[in-house]
C-alpha cells in the first residue's frame, strides 16, 4: 500500500510549500490520476482511479503533481523554459489555455490530435515534471522495466523544437488578445 501522505509530507517540507493534499478529485477531473491547483495550494490525487495500479505508477503521479507545485509556486527554481511553459495549457483537441494572473483563458487551435497530443507531452514543464517523478521513484522502487515504460508513455513520439513552442505560443496569444 503506498503512503501517499507520507512522501507528500516529506516532499512539502524538504521543499518548504505550503500544501494541501486531497484525494476528492476537482469536477471535470474524475479521470485524472491527479492536478495540482494554485489557488488552494492543492495537490490531488485521485487514489480511487488508481487503487489497483502498483505502487510505482501511484507514486510517479503525485511527485508528478507535486513538482508541479512547485514550478508554480517557486518559479525562481526552474529555466525560463519551465516558467514560459507554465503559463500554456494544451489538450490533444487543440483546445488552449493561457493563464493571466491565476485566470484561465481559452482558445482553439487547428490541428489533429497527434499534433497536439505530442505538444502536450513535449512542454517543457511537463517533461521536467516526468523526469522528476521518475527520478523520484526509482529511488523508492527501484527501476524496471514498467517504470521505464509508464515514464516513456509519456514523452512525445516526435520530440517538439523550441522553435514549434514559439509558434504555438505566439498562436495563443494571438487568439486570447483577439478576444478582449
């Protein structure tokens, strides 16, 4: 059975975050394994929906969420790249989010969901977010083959130039402006 508490507890202080860890996951999140929320300072996890994953899987997600309280939270941690991309939120539908001082604003882009699917995957606060829960947990598990298959599950097919962020990015942008 995986603590979770337990290496949450640790990772808040090791890291000195004011946290919240909840297992009631957000509306619209029922099938997530977990987010991380900035306003209440909330990582959730949803332990329900992953009660008979094994333990490696269990924790790869909340230190997952937990980094990215972090890259949230202290920002003054991580590369321009990490805190540029923070600001993104790209679904595989193309569907965009830029968030401007904690208010989400939404557009949609044209694409198939490949495209997007590897964008998602390939930004740069994601894949620092993966790295770390791997990192994390193969020093409590141990590493294996179906660790290393769950972190390259999520890595993009296609690695994503800088320069593909530029664009995508200055399109969103775009959009939002667009709107007001």
């Amino acid at each position: 059975m995986f603590d979770y508490e337990r290496y949450f507890n640790q990772y808040r202080d090791d890291n000195k975050l004011d946290l919240i860890l909840s297992f009631n996951m957000p509306a619209g999140y029922e099938t997530a394994d977990g987010t991380f929320d900035v306003e209440s300072k909330t990582v959730f996890i949803n332990a329900d929906y992953l009660k008979e994953a094994p333990d490696y899987e269990k924790a790869f997600y909340l230190f997952h969420e937990l980094r990215h309280s972090s890259q949230v939270l202290c920002p003054e941690r991580f590369s321009s790249a990490v805190n540029r991309s923070i600001q993104y939120v790209i679904m595989y539908d193309g569907t965009c989010y830029k968030i401007i001082n904690g208010k989400y604003y939404e557009c949609k882009l044209e694409g198939g969901e490949e495209y997007f699917k590897n964008i998602y995957l390939g930004q740069p606060y994601e894949a620092d977010a993966n790295q770390y829960a791997y990192e994390q947990v193969k020093k409590i598990c141990g590493d294996s083959d179906d660790l290393r298959k769950l972190y390259e599950f999520w890595i993009p097919d296609q690695p994503v130039p800088d320069d593909v962020y530029d664009l995508v990015y200055g399109l969103i942008d775009e959009k939002i402006q667009m709107k007001d």
